[in-house]
C-alpha cells in the first residue's frame, strides 16, 4: 500500500536529510523505525504524511502520488496534533470530522458521546473522566494518548507514529504501544513508529529500519529481528 522509491527530501536549499530512501509496506504490517537524533526520521514520516514534498523520487499510496487522504499521524510534538483551547471532548469531535469541510461544533449526540468515551478509556488514562478538560491543561502524556486516540478514531490505511510513547512513564508507554499494535492488528492498517526504545522497536513490528545521515542503513525481519538484542541494534548507530 505504501512505496517509496529513490526518495530524496530537503529542507529549502540545502542538502537532502534522506537520501535515496527505498521502501514498501502491505496493508497490515508494521514498521518500526529508529536512529540517532537528527537522522531523518521525523522527516521520513512528514513526507509519507505530506507534510513536506519530496525533491526526488516518489512516493505511492496505494499507486497513487501526492493523496495523502488515507493517512493519520501522531506528531512528536502531541501539541501539534491536538488543539489547546479545546476541550478533550471537542478534540475528539474535531478528529471525528477529519476532512469534512464542517468546523466542528460541541453538539454530540449521546451514542457519539458513548463512542468517544470508550476509545478514552481504552488508553486507561482517566481521560475519560476529563472530557470537559481543555487539551491544554493535561499533562506532557495524557496529550500524547489523547493525540493518539484522536489519530485512530477514523479509518484511515496508513497510521504514523513519531515517538508516540515518549513522553509517557514506562507502564502507559507499554500499554499505549500494546494498544496501538492491537489497534493495527484489527483494523489492517499499516504502520511506522518512530521510536528510541530499541526494546520497543524488537518488541512491536515486523519489520526494523535504522535510519543513519538520512540512509537506511540497515533493515531486519522475522526471526532474524525478534532474536536481536538492543546492543546488537545500538552498534548500528555507528559506523
Ligand atoms: N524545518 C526544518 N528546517 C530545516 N531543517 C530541518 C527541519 N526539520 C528538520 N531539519 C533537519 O533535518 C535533519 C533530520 O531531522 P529530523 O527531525 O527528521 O530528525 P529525527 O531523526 O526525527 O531526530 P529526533 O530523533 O531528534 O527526533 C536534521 O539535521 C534537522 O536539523
Ligand atoms: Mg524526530
């Protein structure tokens, strides 16, 4: 469902930050990825999203360039995909309305309102219990899950995650990866995670890309990535 073929991505003028990334997904599986500050992978997932075009190569979803419709995306900044001044509640009606043309508008009907409390409570973060809460006035983590849960309320094909569990303690950042793979696994979408937890990146996924200088340096799959150890992926960060 997803291809990316010889993609090079730049900022403005200067050097590319990927280079001559090659890449394919199937409906269904998941993709973890990690790499050294700096080393292209919020940029990697900004132009699957398009959020920044690509200055060579391209990228197919589903055979198509540039139709991005199909894919929802957990920033690394959880302010950025949730809106402050809003409360939990209107966030979640704001992701309900995902690319409707409608602004959205605090009216919920109760089996809406039902279905909104539930996707909270799957997070077990109590943010259920906070739905008149502005987004704002939660904490670092409890926006991150809010973010998450807003990035999966509709279909979509293609989920993004950069660094979705960052800034969770380790309990919820486990339960909040666990659920996003459950989550995954049942809707047959496909998925990237960003991540800097090497046990996380062998834990969750099929497959494994390090990203160096903005290259994929190494990959791995099946047996050969859940026999690895997070020493034998650290020393990939270096050459
Ligand atoms: N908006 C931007 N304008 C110019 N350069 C940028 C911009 N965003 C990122 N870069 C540069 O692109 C390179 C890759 O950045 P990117 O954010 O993709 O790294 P990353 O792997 O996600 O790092 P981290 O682990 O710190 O999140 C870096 O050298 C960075 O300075
Ligand atoms: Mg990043």
């Amino acid at each position: 469902m997803l291809r990316l073929e010889g993609v090079g991505v730049a900022y403005g003028k200067s050097a590319e930050v990927l280079r001559n990334l090659n890449l394919s997904l199937s409906a269904g599986e998941f993709l973890s990825v990690v790499g050294p500050n700096g080393s292209g992978k919020s940029t990697l997932l900004k132009a699957i999203a398009g959020a920044i075009p690509v200055r060579r190569g391209r990228i197919l979803i589903d055979g198509k360039e540039n139709d991005f419709r199909s894919v929802s995306y957990v920033f690394q900044d959880p302010a950025m995909g949730t809106v402050g001044n809003f409360t939990v509640l209107e966030n979640m009606a704001l992701a309900w309305r995902r690319g409707e043309r409608r602004f959205p508008v605090p009216f919920l009907n109760g089996r809406r309102r039902k279905i909104f409390r539930d996707r909270l409570a799957d997070l077990a973060m109590g943010l259920e219990e906070r739905l008149a809460t502005p987004a704002r006035a939660l904490s670092g983590g409890q926006r991150q899950a809010l973010a998450l849960a807003m990035a999966v309320l509709r279909d979509s094909r293609l989920l993004l995650l950069d660094e979705a569990t960052a800034a969770l303690d380790p309990r919820s950042a486990e339960r909040i990866m666990a659920l996003a793979n459950r989550i995954v696994r049942e809707s047959g979408r496909a998925c990237i995670a960003v991540t800097h937890s090497l046990q996380q990146a062998i834990a969750y996924g099929d497959r494994l890309l390090v990203l160096r200088n903005g290259i994929a340096v190494a990959q791995f799959a099946g047996e050969e990535k859940s026999r690895l150890s997070a020493g034998e992926l650290f020393a990939r960060y270096e050459s």
